[in-house]
C-alpha cells in the first residue's frame, strides 16, 4: 500500500499545471477504452509526445482495460455499441457443433457495436475523467502547499 500511495503522491505533484495532468489522465481513459487492444501502448506514447503531456497518467489511464477487466468492459461497450445501433445481441452457438465460419459470422454482427461502444463510453468516460482529476489534483496541490508552509 505504502507503494501505491508513494506512486500516487508521485502523479499528483508532476511538475506540470493541474490542466494538463488532468487532460493527461483523460487521454489515458479514452486510449483505453479504444479498439485496438495492443496498441494502446504506442498510442500513449505518441499521445505524450505530440501533445507534451505526462507519460505516467497517460500509460496508467490506457491500461484500465487489461486482461482482468476485458471481459467486463468489452461486454458492456459492445452491448452500449448494440443499444445505440438498435440492433439485437442473441447469439445462438452450437457449442456441441461450432464451426469457423458460425464464428466468423457472429463476430460480424458484433464488430459494429463493440467499436461503436467502445469509442463512445471511451469518450463518455474520459470527459467525466477530466474534472474529476482536475478537481481532485487541484484540492490535493493545495492542501500540500498550506500544510508545507507550516512545516518551514
């Protein structure tokens, strides 16, 4: 714990201006939630150096969706993807007799969705992101800079 608090404490006092850390993590949550599951490494990267942004927020904010919280998340963007499409999601499989092309013909009706859903609750998300952290790193810079100017 003492680790993750050290890290956090890390993030919240980057020598950057409360705009562009919060935008950071924004960016971070957007990169996420996108599509293109094993690039979102390399699209943090180019996101910090084209916009001159911190890294760390932007790499901690594209890893919100990893093996653990795929299946969740997928699940409920493709489903999102799927409402606002006004299409139905019933996949019937036979899983006793499955073939390749019944996979490929139900990916089909899912690809749709799932990179509509997930753009949009990509971009839902990272524009809650941004005043949240905004705020909260703003609070945070504040209450540290009068409790350290008690402690001169």
């Amino acid at each position: 714990m003492k680790r993750v608090k050290a890290a956090l404490h890390d993030i919240l006092t980057l020598d950057v201006s409360t705009k562009k850390l919060a935008l950071a993590c924004a960016i971070g949550i957007w990169i996420g939630f996108s599509p293109y599951l094993g690039l979102h490494t390399l699209m943090a990267v180019l996101a910090s150096s084209i916009l001159r942004l911190p890294i760390y927020p932007i790499l901690i904010g594209a890893h919100t969706v990893n093996p653990f919280t795929i299946p969740f998340i997928y699940t409920f963007t493709t489903a999102v993807g799927s409402t606002l499409l006004g299409t139905d999601l019933n996949i019937n499989l036979q899983w006793d007799n499955i073939t390749l092309k019944e996979l490929w013909e139900t990916q089909k009706s899912l690809l749709l969705p799932f990179w509509l859903g997930t753009h949009v609750v990509g971009a839902a998300l990272s524009i809650f992101t941004y005043p949240i952290v905004y705020y909260i790193v703003r609070g945070y810079r504040r209450e540290n800079s009068e409790s350290n100017l008690w402690q001169r």
